[in-house]
C-alpha cells in the first residue's frame, strides 16, 4: 500500500495484492487437487469536504482462478472431474460521510461491479466417450448498489445503526431493498 497524502486533494492511496495456491492430497481411492491465483489492484481517495463532511472513492479490478481436479480410480474404471472457474471484476464505490453533531452519523453511498466470468465443469469416465458437462457458462453481469445508514451513539461504548440498501442484479434482473439495523458495543479499544 503507498500512501500519497495532499494539501488540497485529499489522501490518495494505491494497494494491491497477489496470491497463489496449490494443494494436491490423496485420499484413498481418490487424488485431488486444487490451485487458486488472486490479483487486485486499487485507488481510494479521501478528501475532506470541511469539519463535518467527508468523500471516500474507490476504483479496483481483481481478476481469480481457480481450478478443482479430482480422479478417482475404480477396480476397471476412473472418473476424473475438473472444475475451472475465472472471474475478473471492476469495482467502483463512492460514499459520503456526514457527521451532524457527536451523537448522529449519516453516511450515503453507490457502489458498481461489473464482473466478467467463466465457469466449466466436467467429469470424464473411463468407460465412455463423451464428458458429463455440468456447467460452461461465459458471460458478465452488473451490480449496482446504493445505501443510506444513520449511525446514533447513545454512549461512548453503544451505537446503534439504522439504514437501507438498494441492491439490483443485471445477469436475473432482479433488485432488494432490504433495511440494515446493528447495535455495536465496543468492549475496549481493539474490540467492539
């Protein structure tokens, strides 16, 4: 994470990760193994509108693989099976932070993702030609989201929030509109 801090537009930080994975066990009869890759990089922005308001951006891709092999041997056959399942997102959140006075918090936000994917699965026998296909599925799909939350501290170890989300799906066409309520007690200064 690089930290590039401002004197009028705000904080800008960069942050990325990276990772890899390959496990291969055999149990009994069967031989598995599975391998998972991880990359993401990102940009936020904070910028402080004036003593009571305050913008948080930010833009992310990460792209995943992740792959599932299995063979399982019989007396006079095998089935071997392979899962293989891509995806790469885009991620775009906007939220604006309003402290009204020290006992009542508002917080807005929209939120985007655009994920592009791509899903197999098949298990192949020894005993016959053609695979089983489970599932090839190629495509990509859009998330909107968009929140408002009201944070209330009834004390310096209680809060309670109330808020609504907004969350629709492009690949079903289908949207929720669900409430959000949370009571948090912080117990100490490292744990609530």
């Amino acid at each position: 994470k690089l930290s590039f801090p401002t004197k009028k537009a705000g904080v800008f930080n960069m942050y990325g990760l990276a990772g890899a994975s390959d496990i291969t066990q055999k149990l009994n009869d069967r031989k598995e193994s599975y391998s998972y890759k991880l990359g993401t990089v990102g940009l936020s922005h904070h910028y402080i509108l004036n003593d009571r308001n305050y913008v948080k951006s930010v833009i992310s891709v990460h792209d995943k693989i992740m792959v599932f092999k299995s063979l399982k041997t019989y007396r006079y056959s095998t089935e071997d099976y392979k899962g293989d399942f891509k995806d790469a997102a885009l991620n775009v959140a906007v939220s604006i932070t309003s402290k009204i006075n020290s006992k009542n918090t508002i917080k807005t936000g929209v939120q985007y993702n655009h994920i592009n994917y791509d899903y197999f699965t098949r298990t192949a026998y020894s005993y016959k030609s053609e695979e089983d296909i489970y599932m090839d599925e190629t495509g990509s799909a859009d998330q909107n989201q968009i929140y408002v939350s009201w944070k209330y501290r009834i004390n310096n170890k209680l809060s309670l929030i109330n808020g609504i989300h907004f969350l629709q799906l492009s690949l079903n066409k289908n949207y929720s509109i669900e409430p959000r309520n949370a009571i948090k007690l912080q117990l100490n200064a490292s744990q609530s």
